[in-house]
C-alpha cells in the first residue's frame, strides 16, 4: 500500500512554487510535475489550487508571466520570478527554516525531559 | 496592468486563461498517453487530476481583484435583460415602487428644508427668540415693549431686536392699496445678519418717537410701485395718511412672519399706539442673536435673572414673569413637525408594504428559476456569488423605481405644498437638494436590498442534485411560509393604515357636529382699513366707524351688520385678566378671559345666543358705567352657576372702574372646534366698541373686523359692499374677506388634511395588499396544481377546492389582522399625541375597516381559488 499522502500545510503553496519558478521561467504543467517529483509523492499537491496561486501571485507581482514557445512548438505561459518575488521567496524561506528549527528543538527537548 | 486595463483586457484574460488550462490538460494526457492508457481514459484523469476546468477557472477569476466590479456588471447586463424579457412584472413592479419612494421621497423634501436645513441666515444657530410665560396662562403671545428695552439694556449675552404687525393704506404713489407692513427695532436687520438689498436700514436715532418717517419698501413693492427704479432711495410714498421718505430696499424674499411690503421703525408707534408704554401690554416679537462667547444655556440664566429683576421692580405687570429663550427655528417651524414625521411614517408604511408585494413576486420567480439556480451551482457557481446576483437584480429594480420615484416627487413636491392647508413654514424653501437625493438613492437601495433578501437567501447550497433530479412542482412548500408571512405583514400594514385612516374621519365626523357657539351660515367677516384722513382725531375715528356701519346696512341682502376685534376661529385674540373683588390677587395669579370689542349687532350678527340680561344698547357710552357680557364659562368660573346678571368684574387693563356683567351668552369655540376644549384661555367676555377710551381708538381702528350677516350668500353681498364702503376719498378697503363657514371649515383643516392624505395612503395599502395576496394565492395554488388533482380523482368536488384554498388564505388575513389591530393601536397612540381633538381608536373603527379589508382581501383570493376549482385532474396529474 502506497504511503498516506499529507494534505500541504497552509500557505506553504505559494513557497515551494516560488522556489520552483525560482530555477527559470517555467510552465503550469512544469510546475504541477515538478512539485511532484520534488514531494516524491509525500505531499498531495491539489492541481485545481495551483492555477489559482499562480494567478495570485501573478496579481500581486511576484510572478510575472509571457507566452513563449515550448521545445515542441506549443505556445504556453512561462512564469518567471520578478524582483520582488525572489525577495519574497529569501524571506519566507528563512521564516520556514527557523520555524522548523524551533520545532526541531522542542521535538528534542522532549527528548531530552524523557532521559 | 491596473485594475481598470485588467477590466478592458477581460476578453483577452478569459481567452489566455482557456489556452493555458488547456495546454495543461493537453500535456498531461500525452503523457499519459505514452505511459499507455487510451486517449480517452487518459483526457479523463487528466480532467479528473484538475479538478475540473470550469471550477478552476472561476477560482482564477476570483483573484483577480476586479472580480467585484466584472461580476457587477455581467449582473447588472442580466438582470436587465431579465426585466426586458418580462415587461409586465417589470411594470408593475417599478410602478409600485416609484409611487413608495416618489411619496417617501416629497415627504422627506418638505422635512428637509422645513425642519433640517438650517435657516438661510448667516450663523443661523445663534438666533434665537425671547418668550415670556406665566405659571396661569403659560407661553404668553408676546413681550411688552418696555421688557424689550429693559432685556435689551441689561443683558450681555444677547443682542436683541424686536418687531410688531402693522399695515395700512399707500396712498401715493399709485392707486390707494391695502398693504400688511412690519414695524421693526433698528437692529433686526443686523441681528439677523442681512443688509438691504439698496439703501441702508434703519438708524437707532430714526427708532424713536418723534424722528423723521423712514421706510424700508419690499423687494416686491419696489417693482410694483416704483418700477424697480434704482434712484427710489431718498423718494416718498404715503402711508397710512403720513409722508414717509424711502431709505432701504428689503432683500428679495425676505418675511417676517409671512410677507410684509412696508417697513417703519418701532418706537415710532409709541405716538399712535399707547400700548408701548404697557408693561403689561406683551404684543412685541422679540429675536436676537446669542453674543459671541455665550451659549444658549448663559442666555437662559440671565434671562432668568433679568426677569425675577423686572418682577420684584413691577410687581403689577411682571409678578410670577418668566423668560427664555429658544431657537428661531423651532420658533419658525411651530408644532409642524409632528405632521410631517407622521405623514412620513404613514409613506413609510406604504413604502413598506410595496416591499413586501415586490418581494413576495420576486420569491415566487426564485422558486421557479429554483432548477437554473441548481444547475448554475453544478457547473461551479459559488453560492455568495449566486446570492450577490439575486441581490443585484433587486437593487437594479430597487434603484430604476428610484430613479422614477425622484421624477415624480421633483413634478409633484410643489403642487403638494400648494395644496397644505393653511401656510406651511418655509414653503418657498422647499425643494430638491442633494440631501433628498441621497435620501431617495438610500431608500431605493435599501428597498431593493429588502425585497431582494428572501429570494437571495433561497439560493440552495447542498441538496443540488436533489433540485436537479426533483420536478420543478415538488419542491415549493419551503417556500409556503415565506408567502404566508409576506401576505400576514402585507395585511397587517394594510391594517394599521386603514384603522389610522377611520380613527381620522371617525374624529373628524365628531368634530364636525360640534356646535362652534355661533350660527356660521351667511356670516362673513372682513378687516377693515379706515381712511387714513379720518385718523387724526377720536372723534372722527368713532364717526367714520359709525359711517361704515350705516353706509354697509345699506346694501340690499346685509341683515345686520358689527364690528369686533376678534373673530372666532380667525388668528388673534387678546386675553385679559379678569377678578371677582376689588382686592386683586397676587399679580399673574387672577384668571384669564378672551375679550373681545364689539359693536352692538355682534350677538345678531354671529347668531350667538343670549342666555339672560341684555346685550349693549346705546345707552352704554364713555360717560355711562362700563359694562361687560360675559359668556357661561365665565359665569359658572367666577360666580358659581346662576344669576351672575348685575355682579361686577374688575379687569385691570380696562380702568380702576370695575364692570357691570349685563349680560350672559353662550360660549363660542374660538380657538377652533378642535382645539378650544383644550385651550387654556376658555373664559370669554364683550365690551362695547363704545367705550374704548379715546386714546386708544387710534390703535383699536387698526385691528377692528367688519362681519356682516346676509339673507344671501355672502359672497353675492361682497362686490356692493366693497363698492358701498370704500369712503368719501376712495381709500377704504376690505381685506383678509371669510365667511365663517370657511374660518370653521378651516379650523378642522389639519385634521381633514391628515384624513384625505392617510385615507389615499390606506386606500394604497389596501390595493397593494391584495395585488400581493392575489399573488402569492395565484402562485401557491398554481404550486398545488397536483395536490388537488389527486383529491379531486379522490372525490373532492369542486366547492371543497375553493374552501381548501379560501381557507388556506382566510388563515393568514386573519392572522395579518390581528397583528395589524395590535399595531393599529399602537399607530392609534401616536396619533392621539400629535392631533388635536383625536378620538381613540374605539371598536366601531374597527368594525368598519376591518370588514373592508377582509372582503377586500377575500374578493383578491376568489380569482385563484376559482381557477382551482375548475382544475380538470386528468390534466394535472398529467403535469407531475
């Protein structure tokens, strides 16, 4: 049996595709495949919330959008990430880690207690 | 991209929204593809891994930020072509609701200028007027000329001005005419904070007795009488027999109490009218503007101060005195704002009740678009979204019956201010303004909003596909209740209306058949302007009078004719106080009687009965003992019942001399059939014309009435009577001319006035009711089509159809009625405070409206009770 696949904490979408788009500009369906292969299968990515978020952070200038031909000749809408949006993606990367760190160190001050 | 070029590219964004789901879909099934699932399987899970492109798509419409302001417009486009597609719910519907707002809106117009919008004054708030008042007769008329100058110079916090009526004949330039005039203290027009249209005002060293005869002409005047010339300043016009040189042109529209064409100074009437010197004499109008630095409440305690002063120093006039001040406005306004609040509530009610019936259509339309509603939510309509369309849609009606109603209240707010029985404060104020405009858009909105609430409130969110597999019929009973409840508010209304409009004609029946004290049939009553040449001494004043009397007698068709001060249920009256003994009580602390000066037909001529002793005679002259009549209030308050023929009466304001009582007649409603009952002064008592004393016939001939009774209808005697009494010079005139028929008539005007307008509101309400109930029957019946199918096969017959469904709405007319009745008497309550002469809501009221509305109601359920009957089963089973 396949592993339980965890829903996506809260508002981490709009991070990891961030940091997806981050590598170079990229299509919807790049992105869908490759937050896929990157979660290797783990996390349950809602496709039907992915246009949604990339709307999104298009409106609010993270994102910025052109249509341009893909290696097969289709016409496709490539995001890629603008100024403000690497600056956006620096800061809630650093406000995950330090998250995780914190509760990393409460995990194992549990620990710690126990011995 | 801002938002509104996001708003012009919608066609380009929807079309780039579609390509790149597309070429989502497209990739992931020719990976699936390869991977070697069949194409069609493979378009499947690549839908499926979508979720749907449909849904996803309106996600990406919803943030896109304009999404508010498309989605208005797509349902603003929709709902009209809704309306467009039925014209005759359209048409009823915004017919019903211009009427409500156009009425709400003309109501709202007149409050607005009358009692919102401040007077047109600069710094309106600080002016204020003086009022004196008495613990026995309460708020006094006036204040006597000497407390004007006494306030005037003691206080600090109020700079005061003062003015009195006046008027009488210009006799050059032009042709000798009747004008009313103003005689006013040389700071009104600095206290109120305007200056001349030309010319200056009045210096203080003109307010004076014995200074140069000044006038201020009207802005009217000076067009008619010198062609709005600019070099009329420094000209001379005749008045009342005496040169006056023109100094000031009065600003166009300007009033003092109603219009006035002339303006002299005050203290100038200290030379004609002995009262100025009476501190006891209180005819003077006092306003004044609150002095820098001071508020209203520092006025009052001076004021207060000021008049224990006066009291202590003129024990005789001013004892148990006392003074405030209160706003101009409210002074202005009078007690006219509680008409104006309860029309309003009554527009409101219809208002109210054009919701309701607009409403209960709307809902019947939800219900059957219940299946387009459902499959809009299948292909990914949110219900918020559904719901704010449902809500446009109402508002786009509610806003359009605005847009009407605004139109109608901007031809019809002018007529309907013409047609306000008697003068309507600020009349020539009222229009228009923005504030009416956000008013009116409010109220259409907030109708809208209100009769579009159920419908929107019915979009499904759960249970769609049992919408979409259930027929259209099975799924109405939800809304059952929200029919009966429209229908129950719709009557209840109705209702409250219609006993308001019975608790109006029932008191104005009652008031009506009062006997008003007089026989008021072929009675007319007249001022009277003497020749200003017949002014200069007593004895010709007496003469010319005299003259007036004979020369009227005269004409064919007069029966008798006399003269007195006041008329009955006309505006004006002089109280007096009045004592049994010599020994006077503690000023202000005697009674108080209405006294009027008559001539010795006045019994004859008004119809007045006598009850014992004699009316005056000639023997009752200047030299002869002074003498009074009094009526049986009067005899019953001073002397117990009976024989108060032959007891005396000490009235300070007449003499030393006490007054014989020659005479009882019975009492006249003076101030109005509705409201003598309640007045305070209720005492009344005659003294002869004859002795007035010399000094102050001057004054008396400035405020003597001419009434005449006639074998013909009075307005047949008019014209030869004006012909017979213009005088030797031509410069006498009639003027202010009622017969006392109208004067009765119009003392129950308010009254009518109310009756007439809440009686079209009633009639309204009812008519919108049963529209409503017709309806919402028609719609429910329509609904059980089946149902009664089934119970006719069953054996129902005819007849037993109409009972179910008159029963179904005998049901909720009932209960609509019995909440109305308590609304009713709540609504009853109110009118009662604010309407003079009301007579409680009692049960023949009731007994005659409700009636009318049951049937009324019942007639409006017939129609569709009938179609049911006459339903063939076979037919309507065939429908399910």
């Amino acid at each position: 049996m396949a592993p339980a696949k965890s829903d996506l904490p809260q508002g981490t979408l709009d991070l990891l595709i961030l940091k997806v788009v981050a590598f170079g500009p990229v299509h919807g369906y790049a992105i869908a495949q490759r937050l896929e292969q990157v979660s290797r299968g783990v996390v349950q990515v809602p496709e039907g919330s992915l246009y949604p978020a990339l709307h999104r952070l298009e409106n609010r200038g993270l994102l910025a959008a052109d249509w341009k031909e893909t290696e097969t000749g289709r016409e496709a809408k490539f995001y890629r990430l603008t100024r403000k949006g690497h600056k956006q993606l620096a800061t809630e990367a650093a406000d995950w880690q330090r998250l995780i760190d914190a509760i990393g160190l409460i995990l194992g001050m549990a620990d710690g207690g126990a011995r | 991209m801002n938002r509104w070029t996001r708003l012009s590219h919608r066609t380009q964004m929807e079309a780039q929204l579609e390509k790149e789901l597309t070429f989502h879909l497209e990739q992931h099934t020719s990976q699936l593809v390869a991977r070697g699932i069949t194409p069609n399987e493979a378009r499947r899970q690549a839908r499926l891994a979508l979720g749907g492109p449909e849904q996803v798509k309106e996600k990406c419409r919803d943030v896109r930020g304009t999404r508010w302001l498309e989605d208005l417009l797509q349902d603003t486009r929709y709902a009209l072509r809704t309306f467009w597609r039925k014209p005759a719910f359209t048409v009823v519907a915004l017919l019903i609701l211009s009427l409500g707002i156009g009425a709400t809106t003309v109501m709202f117009a007149v409050i607005n200028s009358v009692l919102l919008r401040p007077l047109s004054y600069p710094e309106p708030d600080r002016l204020v007027t003086l009022r004196e008042s008495t613990e026995q007769i309460g708020e006094l008329w006036g204040v006597s000329n000497p407390d004007f100058i006494d306030v005037r110079r003691a206080n600090q916090t109020l700079a005061l001005a003062a003015w009195t009526y006046a008027g009488g004949t210009i006799s050059a330039p032009g042709e000798p005419e009747y004008v009313n005039g103003r005689q006013i203290s040389a700071e009104l027009f600095s206290t109120l904070g305007i200056s001349p249209a030309q010319g200056r005002a009045f210096r203080p060293d003109e307010d004076r007795p014995g200074a140069p005869a000044v006038a201020i002409v009207s802005y009217g005047l000076w067009q008619h009488l010198f062609g709005s010339e600019p070099s009329t300043i420094g000209r001379s016009l005749v008045y009342e027999g005496k040169p006056y040189t023109v100094i000031g042109i009065a600003p166009a529209g300007f009033q003092l109490d109603g219009d006035a064409e002339i303006f002299t100074p005050l203290q100038q009437r200290q030379t004609t009218d002995p009262r100025m010197q009476n501190r006891a004499a209180r005819f003077l109008r006092v306003i004044a503007r609150l002095r820098p630095g001071f508020a209203l409440s520092d006025a009052r305690v001076q004021l207060a101060l000021i008049a224990q002063h006066l009291a202590q120093e003129y024990p005789k006039s001013n004892a148990g005195l006392s003074m405030t001040a209160y706003p101009l406005q409210k002074e202005l306004v009078g007690d006219i704002g509680s008409t104006l609040w309860l029309l309003l509530g009554a527009v409101g009610v219809v208002l109210l009740i054009a919701c309701v019936n607009i409403a209960s259509l709307l809902l019947a339309r939800a219900v059957s678009r219940e299946r387009e509603v459902a499959v809009r939510v299948a292909l990914g309509a949110g219900r918020g979204r559904l719901t704010r369309q449902c809500l446009t849609e109402s508002a786009v009606l509610g806003l359009g019956g605005g847009m009407l109603g605004v139109v109608l209240a901007f031809v019809s707010v002018h007529p309907f201010v013409a047609f306000w029985p008697g003068s309507l404060p600020r009349a020539e104020e009222i229009h228009l303004d923005w504030r009416v405009l956000v008013f009116a858009v409010s109220a259409s909105l907030v109708s809208g909003i209100l009769f579009g609430l159920a419908p929107a409130l019915r979009v499904p969110m759960r249970g769609v596909e049992q919408t979409l597999r259930a027929g259209a019929r099975s799924i109405a009973g939800s809304s059952r209740r929200l029919h009966s409840a429209f229908v129950i508010s719709e009557t209840a209304l109705a209702v409250v209306l219609l006993v308001s409009a019975g608790m109006l004609g029932h008191t104005l029946l009652a008031l009506s058949s009062l006997d008003p004290g007089f026989n008021v049939h072929n009675v007319m009553a007249a001022r009277f302007a003497l020749s200003p040449a017949s002014l200069s001494n007593p004895e010709q004043v007496r003469a010319a009078w005299q003259d007036v009397l004979d020369h009227a007698r005269r004409v064919p068709g007069v029966e008798s004719v006399a003269l007195a001060d006041i008329i009955p249920m006309r505006e004006g009256s002089n109280s007096l106080p009045y004592w049994t003994t010599a020994t006077p009580p503690p000023p202000n602390q005697e009674p108080v009687a209405l006294a009027s000066c008559v001539t010795l037909d006045y019994l004859n001529v008004m119809g007045i009965p006598l009850r014992q002793g004699r009316f005056f005679n000639d023997h009752d002259r200047l030299d002869s003992e002074p003498v009074v009549v009094i009526d049986d209030n009067l005899a019953q308050h001073a002397f117990g019942t009976k024989d108060a023929v032959g007891k005396r009466l000490w009235i300070p304001a007449m003499g030393a001399t006490p007054a014989l009582v020659v005479g009882i007649v019975g009492h006249v409603r003076q101030w109005g059939l509705a409201a003598d009952d309640q007045s305070r002064v209720r005492d009344q008592m005659y003294y002869p014309f004859a002795q007035v004393p010399a000094p102050l016939l001057h004054f008396f001939s400035s405020i003597m009435s001419f009434a005449a009774r006639t074998t013909i209808p009075p307005s047949n005697v008019l014209e030869p009577l004006r012909r017979e009494l213009r005088g030797a010079s031509g410069d006498q005139a009639l003027y202010e001319v009622h017969t006392m028929e109208q004067l009765v008539s119009s003392s129950l005007a308010r009254q009518r006035f109310l009756l007439l307008l809440f009686g079209i509101f009633a009639g309204l309400a009812l008519l919108l009711a049963c529209i409503g109930i017709y309806g919402v029957l028609a719609y429910l019946t329509g609904q059980r089509v089946p149902e009664i199918g089934v119970r006719m096969t069953l054996g129902a017959n005819p007849v037993d159809v109409m009972r179910l469904v008159l029963g179904q709405s005998l049901v909720m007319i009932f209960v609509g009625v019995g909440v109305g009745i308590l609304a009713a008497l709540a609504a009853g309550r109110i009118l009662n405070r604010l309407v003079e002469g009301m007579r409680p809501a009692d049960a023949s009221t009731f007994a005659i409206t409700i009636p009318v509305l049951v049937v009324a109601a019942l007639f409006a359920s017939f129609v569709p009770a009938r179609r049911a009957s006459r339903i063939d089963p076979v037919t309507a089973l065939r429908q399910q």
